[in-house]
C-alpha cells in the first residue's frame, strides 16, 4: 500500500540555521499537507499544496509539491526556538480525499 | 473563530470498559475525521463523518464506531476496550468539497490499564 518517507528521521538545529526535511512515496499524492506537532497537542496545518510544482510559503516555512507527484520538501528559514518539534508530511490515501496518511515524523530538536 | 475542540482531554479506562469521546468541528466545517496516533507515530485514520453518516474507514475492527450530530460535532465510541487502545485520539474537521485540508483538535489522550 501507500507509504510515505520521511527524512531525516531526526535533526538538531542551532537558532539561525536553515532546515530542510523531505517525504517521499512510491505513488502518486495529488495533494501534501505538512503539519507541526508540539509535545501533548494535535498536528497543526503548515502548508497545504495542491499542484505539482507548486512552491508556497508561510513566514519562514515554504514547501514545494514535486513535480513527479511522489514527493514533498519542506525548508525552514532562520530557524528559532519554537521550531522545535515533530514535522508530519501527510496526503490522501488512494482514492479516498479524506483518508490522510502520515509520515513517521521528522523531529526537530535544538543542538546542546 | 473557533478552532476543533475535543473532550475529555485526558481519560483512564480498565480493560474490557467503553469509552465515548467528543469533538466540536472548525465553525463552518461539515465534516469530521478521526485518528488515532500511538506513542512515536504519526496518525492512523479511523473514520470519516459527514451528513451524519460514516463515509470513509481506515482498517479499524468494529469496536471503533461513531457518530456526527446535525450540529456537525461527533463522537467516538470504543467498545471492549484493551490495552493497545491505549494512545492520543485526533479529531480533524475539514469542509467536504475539500475533505483532504483538514484541521486538527488538540486530541484526548485515554490510558486503558
């Protein structure tokens, strides 16, 4: 079945640094959604594409559908603090719009 | 505008009890979804609502029911519980016509000893 990829698995990061992280999937998604996951709390909405190709930014956030459908980059810019946390990629299973699977996760944790 | 809401947020259950959990979508969204998500995993689509009725299931075992109000918000039952039902229960709501954005409730975490 479908499977989403997701690297890397974890990072540290040092406030001002620039972060990238990917999803891949042996199909095809015709939509990415990437959410953000703090301790104890739901998956928050980051960014949401729609098209193949399609490149969209939110503040520091931006993220680009892959033009093979199968894949999905997230980069974060100047990275701060609160940037902690774990980042799902996630797509609509098969033919179903409503069944979204995710990602195991890429934890984002701040270097010692 | 209000965000999904969900309740209890926390609970504790013993084996073999049923539990009902309960979700207030996004205002002006008329579809609810449910997952759940273990401990270090990303979340796993339960069922989705819409027009009161179950449209979409994932591979949950029929003790997972549910149920969505005229108002929109919903509920989720658990029968029979056991131990690996422990984890965070997500309701996500989202408008039909565009049923793949869907937005996030803050979850309810249940404990079954």
């Amino acid at each position: 079945g479908q499977q989403l990829n997701q690297s890397p698995q974890s990072m540290f990061i040092q406030e001002g640094e620039d972060v990238s992280m990917n999803c891949t999937s042996s199909s095809i998604f015709n939509t990415w959604l990437w959410y953000k996951q703090d301790p104890g709390e739901g998956p928050v909405l980051l960014i949401a594409l729609y098209k193949a190709g399609e490149l969209t930014s939110n503040g520091r956030l931006t993220a680009q559908f892959g033009i093979t459908r199968k894949d999905s980059f997230l980069n974060i810019s100047a990275s701060i603090p609160s940037d902690v946390g774990i980042y799902f990629c996630a797509g609509p299973y098969g033919g179903s719009q409503g069944n979204l699977i995710f990602g195991k996760g890429t934890k984002l944790s701040v270097k010692p | 505008d209000a965000g999904v809401t969900q309740s209890p947020t926390h609970l504790i259950k013993t084996r073999g009890q049923q539990v009902t959990l309960r979700c207030s979508p996004k205002s002006g969204h008329d579809t609810v979804s449910w997952y759940q998500q273990a401990l270090g995993q990303g979340p796993q689509f339960i069922f989705q609502y819409y027009e009161e009725e179950e449209r979409q299931r994932g591979n949950f075992p029929d003790r997972f029911s549910g149920h969505q109000f005229p108002n929109y918000s919903s509920e989720l039952n658990v029968n029979a519980l056991l131990l690996g039902d422990s984890a965070l229960y997500l309701c996500a709501s989202s408008f039909q016509v565009s049923q793949e954005t869907q937005y996030f409730g803050p979850g309810t975490r249940l404990l079954v000893l």
